[in-house]
C-alpha cells in the first residue's frame, strides 16, 4: 500500500537553503508527499501597493518546504521525483519587476549608470475551472488570458561538499532551476550527494515564458503531489528530466553558453549510455537530434535544457522503466 504523507509547513518551517537545514521528516522510498508550497515571495505580495523591495527582506526568498530525509538514500545514490499533480492554492498569482534583477537590466554584476528599470507588481487572475491565468496590463485595457501551465522553479536535494547554497541559486544540486520543464507527468533525477538526500521544493509558477526573462514568473502558492523513489548505485551528476515523450538533461552556470555546454555533455553521455554509442557518435547523435529550451537567464547561475524525443531512443528504458512505474504509482492515486 502506498503512503501517503501530507504536510504544510508553518510559517517558522519553511527553510531558504539546500543543506544546513534539519529535515522536517523522514520518509521512506516510494512516498507519495502531499505538500504545500508558498510562493517565491513568502506570500507577502499581495496587491499592486506591496513592493518587494519594501515588504520582502533579501536573502530570504523562495521559501522551500523540507528538507525530506530519505530512508536509505546514500552518495552515489539518484533520486527520482515523479510530479503526480501541481495545483496553484490560490484564484490570484504575482509577478514583479525587482531592481537590479532580470535579462533587459542593469544587474549588481552587470553594472552600468543607468538607474535600475521602475519597481511594478502585477496581479494575475487565476481560474482553475478554466485553466488559464490573465494578463492585465498597467497602462491600457489591454487582457489576455493564457494557458495555465503550473510548474515548480525550485526542486533540488542538498549539496556536496558540506556546501550551503541559498534557494535562489542553480547548480548541480537543483535548486532554482526555473524550467517549464518541470510540470505534472515528469520526472526528476538527481544525484544524491549527503545520507538522506534532503530533499525540497517550492517556487511554483502558475506558467513560465522560457528564459524567465524579467526575472520573476507568474509566482504562486501550490499544492503539489509527488511520489518519491530511490535508485541504488546509479550516479546522476546534473538534475535530469523524463517526460512520456522527452527525456532532458540540465546546465547551470555563467556564463550562458557554459550552462549550455554542461547540458550538451551530459545528453551526450545519456544517450551513450543508453544507445551503446562511442562519445562522438552520441555527439553527432545528439547534435541532430536536440532541441535546447532556456530555463532562467536571470538567476545567480543560468540554466539551459536540452531535450530529445524518445521517438528516436527505440526500446532503450532509462532507469530501467522508473518514470513508467513512478506514473502508474501516481495515476492510481
């Protein structure tokens, strides 16, 4: 019988970081984790009045519910996380423009004269019946309404190294990632680096333009199911995602094209593994067969995807059939 563990964090519990934070519980491989996640604002913007600069205080952002203990989890280890449901908790979602943050700005390590662009919020409509979110615009009538597309920006498991990262920050842990890519029906690997994983999420976008370009999504609390797994001696070194019709590999660094170049590497060393292929035979492979979506290109490291059909794996399984047992756990539910 699958267990199922609900858990909403009071507002004292939810932690900023990956590592240094003791794990709200533990919990045994194949869980099914019912949680409920704040927004990336700590649900403190709430109107177009309530700036961030006033009302949040930096560095404690994009609060994340965990960590999770994994019974039995060890380095060396993967984890897999299949996304059973992502819900927005709320009929209204925010978004901003924050100073000195985001792709068309003057940032604190991209520093020019110019004055940082003007401080706005915007408040997005959400209909869950209908499954869309609306745009209103703040300086005409100007409305339009747009697929709701709920995703988690924040999924990641404690670093290596004894390291502490802030939750605002991608790398090979997770972390922000800030992808589309990570919605209901997929999968996600990640390497484990300490004994137990540790384990969080959060930063739920109610939908996501690729590139996160100003900085902020359409930002949202979520209720969100997830069923979890554990995969002995089977390393994965950068956060990796299935889909049924895609598998994907991240990169995340700066410059762009080093986040580009980590993603490339490691599809290259996936679909060797996976086809029996030489290194430059998945290079060519791979070379024709990718498509390269942007995650973030804001965030302290940018992230970049790449994505290749499983039209063109044939019978090949990754992880043995895991994400295929991880669904049918969750569509039973």
């Amino acid at each position: 019988m699958t267990q199922i563990v609900r858990f909403k964090p009071a507002e004292d519990q939810f932690v900023w970081t990956f590592g240094g934070a003791a794990p709200v519980m533990r919990i045994d491989p194949g869980t099914v984790l019912d949680l409920y996640t704040e927004d990336c604002f700590a649900g403190k913007i709430r109107s177009e009045h309530d700036l961030v600069s006033t009302s949040c205080e930096f560095p404690f952002l994009n609060p994340q519910t965990g960590p999770f203990y994994i019974n039995g989890a060890e380095p060396g280890d993967t984890l897999a996380v299949h996304f059973i449901s992502i819900e927005p908790a709320r009929n209204w979602a925010v978004s901003s423009t924050v100073p000195l943050f985001g792709a068309l700005t003057s940032t604190h390590t991209t520093a020019t004269l110019q004055p940082p662009l003007p401080e706005l919020v915007w408040i997005w409509e959400i209909d869950n019946s209908e499954k869309t979110c609306t745009f209103n615009a703040k300086d005409s009538k100007f409305q339009r309404a747009f697929p709701l597309e709920p995703m988690h920006g924040t999924v990641g498991v404690a670093p290596a190294n004894l390291e502490v990262r802030s939750a605002l920050v991608p790398d090979a842990h997770g972390g922000n990632l800030d992808t589309p890519e990570m919605r209901t029906g997929v999968t996600c690997y990640m390497g484990v680096n300490v004994d137990g994983a540790l384990f969080s999420l959060g930063d739920g976008h109610a939908r996501q333009g690729e590139g996160e370009t100003c900085g902020v999504a359409v930002e949202c609390a979520m209720n969100t199911k997830v069923v979890v797994e554990l995969i002995k001696g089977v390393t994965t070194l950068w956060p990796r995602i299935e889909s049924d019709t895609h598998i994907m590999t991240t990169g995340s660094a700066r410059p762009l094209e080093d986040a580009f170049r980590i993603a490339q590497h490691d599809m290259v060393l996936w679909l060797s593994e996976l086809l029996g292929l030489s290194a430059m035979d998945a290079y060519q492979f791979a070379s024709q067969a990718v498509t390269s979506p942007l995650a973030n290109v804001c965030d302290t490291n940018y992230t970049s995807v790449a994505k290749v059909s499983k039209r063109y794996l044939g019978n090949a399984s990754p992880y043995l059939g895991i994400h295929e047992h991880l669904r049918t756990v969750g569509s039973a539910l």
